[in-house]
C-alpha cells in the first residue's frame, strides 16, 4: 500500500473542515448522485490513524521472498518426515498407484467422485487418443449429510449411482460372478456371487491407503463431519450401501482428487509429475521414489521399487504455525472452525476459506473504534454471518477491477502517473480514488454494485472508497493465498529433484508437466499468473519456464475411472 507517497504535496480540496481530514474524498465531477449519497467512512477518521490500521493489517498479510523460502523448506522437511512416519500431519500417503497412463488406454467404467462442493457419478470413455468422453451427472450434498451419521451420506452416494444407472445408463463391462482376483477386502467377496459393475471412487479426504482398494478416513475436511466414518475403511462403507441397496455396483479402486488430476493430466499430456487442487480445499500428489517412501518399511510395495503415487495431503502443513503468517483474522477463522488446529495450509489458500478470512478483515474495519473504517460502520446479514462472504464474491470483484486492464499484473506500466507517480496497482489507492482516472472510477463503480448486491450492505452506505478498501483487502488475501500455494509447487518439483530454491539450476526435462483443478485456479483472476510468480521467486526462471501448469481436465472422473483401469491390470 502506499498511502504515504500519494498523500505527498497534494492540496486540499473541498472537504469540510470539520471532517479533519485533508485527503480522504471523492471528487465530485466523478461521483454520480448515487455516489454522492454514499459518504466515505475514512472522512471521519484521522489520516494518520487510519493509515496505521490499513497499514498494520497489509504488514500481517506481507510475504516477502525469504519469508516464502522459509516456508518452502519447511514443506521440504515435513515432506520427508511425512514419507518415514505414519500419523504425522502432513500425511504423504503412498497411493498404491505405481504408473500414469501415456494417453493410449481405452476402457469405458464408472466412477464415483466426493468433493468438497459436489458429488458426481460419470462414465469416462478413454479413447485411446488422449482424448476421453464423459457422462455425469451432479450431485448436492446437503449440510445434514455432511454432518450427520456416514452411513446416511454412503447411502446417498449408492442412491445417485442408482439413480445414474437409471436415468443414464451404463455401457461398462460387468465383473463376472466367479471370478474375483480383484478384492483384497474379503468383505466384499459376497458381492462377487453375482456379475457386477466395477466403480472407482474419487474421495477428496484424507484416507490413509493401505491398497488401491483399501484406506481408512483419517479426519474429514472442508466442512464434513459425518459421525462414524474417520478410522473405517472408505471403500467398505461405500460397498455396504450398495450392498444394503442390493445394486450390483463393486467399489474395486479408490484414489484421492489430486491423483485423479495427476491421472487425468497425464493421460492428456502423455506424462505428469504433480496433480494438485486449488479449489474448495487444497492438495498434492506428486510422483515419488519408492525408496524415499521409507514407512513402508519392507513391504513387498518398497521392495518392488520404481515409483509411486504420493498423496502429500499439504492442506495440513504446518498446523502448529510456524512459519505460516498467520494473523489475527486467520485465528479467528481457525478457532471458529469445526477443525481447529488442523488444516492450517488450507486454511490460508482455499476457496472455503478465503471469504472468510477477508469477511474478518472487513469487519474488523466495520467494528473499528472508535470509529469505522468502511461502509459507516454498518454490517450486514451476510457479512455478520459465519462464511457468509464467498470466495466466488471476491472472484468477481478482482474480475471486476480487471475488466479491460491489458497487463493486470504489470504493474499496469502505461497506466497515467498520479501526483506524479506511477500507481502500485497491486494495492488500491483507496485515499486517492478522486485522482483516478475515469475508467477506474468505472470499475470501483462496478465493485460498489458488487458489494451492495452480494454482501447486502446498502447502497447509501458504500462510498467508492469503501469500494476500494474491499478490493484492496480482497486482494491482501487472494495474493497470499497465491503465493503461498506456490511454495507447495516449488517443494516439489525440489523434492523430485527438478529444481533448487533460490533458483540456478536447470533440469533435464523440456517440460515439466504439472496437473491442475478448483475452482480458485480455473476461475479467480490471476491466481494462476501469481501462482507462477511465486515459483520463479522461489527455484527461478529457468526452472518456472519449463513448468507446463494446465488444467486436468475432469480429474476426478478421470482419476477414479484410471483407477479402476490400474486395479484390474488392464494393461497386461
Ligand atoms: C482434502 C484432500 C483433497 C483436497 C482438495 C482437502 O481438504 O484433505 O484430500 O485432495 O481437499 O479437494
């Protein structure tokens, strides 16, 4: 932020003496009389003060590079404590998945993916040519279902298999009855007495794998706290509720969103080394050397060698918050979760969370005292509700402040200079909307609409500098949450020996290809280009260059349909 430099030599202009202030207002040849209705908070406040609030809350926020290094390196270390001991919080969890695919399988099988927002059932048809088919339909997961008994949520998933099978159809090949040399889980053998439909089921939680068809749920995430599921084997839980449901439907494979994204990013790229997710929640797998899998000890997995699909499960690095930048509004989010203490790294980076995190900022301006900072110091239903702002509502505000910039994050280098400086666009200067040029004022214009639209405050009560403040305090969050998914990136491709922090070293491979899917990464301005930042800052360009980021198309239907695909070794 630099309020300071524009504040420099400017006159004062028509402000009232009584508001005490020099600076803080809109000029009126900008405002339209809807503006003119909408009285900055900032009027009432002394600049100085105010200043120290704004500037205490972007110090919280900062990373700079040697923070983001420090970060790095502890992933790095908690990476390998992760790959040695079980029941650590990073749990880098061996998949069982020992290959990808290069783009050449065909195969037609149904799967069945839980995520954080939706539940779908598809049917992937691989066509052999990097190319795949999919059918799907979606799924709502109520909040009763997230947080009631598990066995209510499984019956809910085999009842939407149900109903696909129905409603859609299936042109997947059947198991035979007689043959089974695909369960290791011999509950499941009654259900091999009639001929069935092999499914692979994408579960975006951590499970701590024991097969390609086994893995017990270690702890719930994102919002679900279905009783009587963390400690049961997933796969099982699912197979009961197809069997009370009598549907001839096996749950023979099981894998993680991320390694869906990695699956499916390799299958349309021919090769991958990290899928990961930047959406409701966040997560890596990446490919490992079996050999640094230490935990499992002598297991005839680590002594087949080769390498291995490792779900890092990062959401969970460093819950004791060492090196994370945690500040006031990320404690207050975390202790208002229904899992303090756990999933510190998400908590900073995914979409779930980050409205939350910048509702707090923009309350604690609303609550400022004695005066207010923003919107007169009214709240709303909305803000003054538990994650009542959603990441989508920042989404459109950063895309509203976008629209029509041609370098977003250039600096925005032919932008006009202000007092004789060039702006800093990545922070708003919300003392000087009055010296913005028309098209900005435009933009805030539509920021303010944002506002009075989805965050319910009033129109009188939002003055285009409130409308700069919320985007400023917007980006403070997104940026960092950028940044810091960065440092998990970075980790890896230093964990696989691709890269180096601090940069100078340059890697074999042409392209590293690196599998991504969310919401944040698909749809949140810039989030992409920031990410990228970040990795450069941290293993430099050389290796940043090479990194190829692209969409995993449908990972998780891919992934679990892969899966599946792995599990009955059809490719032998
Ligand atoms: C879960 C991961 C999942 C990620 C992205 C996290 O909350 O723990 O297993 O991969 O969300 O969906």
């Amino acid at each position: 932020m630099r309020w300071g430099r524009c504040h420099k030599g400017r006159q004062a202009r028509t402000i009232p003496d009584h508001l005490g202030t020099s600076s803080n207002f809109l000029s009126p040849s900008l405002l339209s009389p809807a503006h003119m209705s909408a009285t900055s908070s900032l009027l009432t406040v002394s600049p100085d003060r105010a200043r120290r609030i704004f500037d205490d809350i972007e110090e919280q926020f900062r990373l700079d590079r040697d923070a983001l290094i420090k970060i790095t390196e502890q992933f790095l270390t908690d990476f390998r404590l992760g790959l040695s001991e079980y029941n650590q919080a990073m749990a880098m969890i061996p998949t069982f998945v020992t290959g990808v695919p290069n783009g050449t399988e065909t195969g037609t099988f149904l799967a069945l993916d839980l995520g954080g927002t939706n539940l779908r059932v598809c049917e992937v048809q691989l066509l052999g040519n990097h190319q795949f088919h999919l059918r799907q339909q979606k799924y709502k997961v109520s909040e009763a279902l997230k947080t009631g008994e598990a066995s209510a949520l499984f019956d809910y998933l085999a009842d939407s298999v149900d109903a696909f099978l129905t409603e859609i159809g299936s042109e997947s090949p059947t198991m035979p009855p007689t043959s089974d040399p695909f369960t290791s889980s011999p509950s499941l053998l009654d259900m091999t007495q009639q001929p069935s439909i092999p499914l692979g089921l994408t579960f975006s939680f951590p499970v701590e794998q024991t097969a390609l068809d086994q893995g017990k749920i270690l702890t719930w995430t994102k919002g679900f706290s279905a009783k009587n599921a963390v400690g049961h084997d997933v796969v099982q839980l699912l197979q009961d509720a197809f069997n009370r449901k009598h549907l001839h439907v096996r749950c023979v494979a099981l894998v993680n969103d991320t390694v869906g994204a990695l699956l499916s990013r390799a299958y349309s790229a021919g090769g991958c080394i990290l899928g990961s997710i930047f959406g409701t929640g966040t997560n890596g797998a990446y490919l490992e050397r079996v050999e640094n899998i230490k935990k499992l000890g002598d297991s005839p997995a680590r002594q087949k060698g080769g390498f291995m699909v490792v779900n890092t499960e990062w959401g969970g690095f460093n819950n004791s918050r060492t090196v994370l930048p945690t500040t006031s509004f990320d404690n207050k989010l975390d202790r208002e979760s229904i899992n303090p203490r756990l999933q510190a790294f998400e908590k900073f980076i995914s979409g779930m969370y980050l409205g939350e995190i910048t509702r707090n900022v923009l309350l604690s301006l609303i609550d400022a005292a004695p005066r207010p900072l923003l919107f007169n110091g009214k709240s709303s239903d909305d803000l003054n509700r538990h994650y009542g702002l959603d990441t989508a509502v920042m989404s459109e505000i950063e895309e509203a402040w976008e629209v029509g910039r041609e370098d977003p994050l250039s600096g925005h280098s032919d932008a006009p200079k202000v007092n004789g400086v060039r702006p800093d666009w990545q922070f708003m200067h919300f003392t000087d909307v009055d010296k913005l040029p028309h098209e900005d004022v435009v933009r805030l214009e539509r920021i303010r609409g944002i506002i009075t639209q989805r965050m319910g405050i009033s129109a009188s009560d939002v003055s285009l500098t409130d409308a700069a403040i919320v985007r400023w305090a917007v980006s403070l969050v997104a940026e960092r949450a950028a940044k810091l998914s960065g440092c998990a990136v970075a980790a890896v491709l230093v964990q696989t020996e691709r890269a180096r922090i601090g940069g100078g070293f340059v890697p074999d491979e042409e392209r590293i290809i690196i599998g991504v899917d969310g919401s944040l990464i698909q749809h949140y301005p810039n989030f992409g280009t920031k990410l990228r930042d970040s990795i450069r800052s941290l293993v430099g360009a050389e290796v940043e260059q090479r990194v190829d980021i692209g969409l995993a198309k449908d990972g998780s239907g891919v992934g679990g349909q892969f899966a599946i695909y792995l599990r009955l070794d059809y490719r032998s």
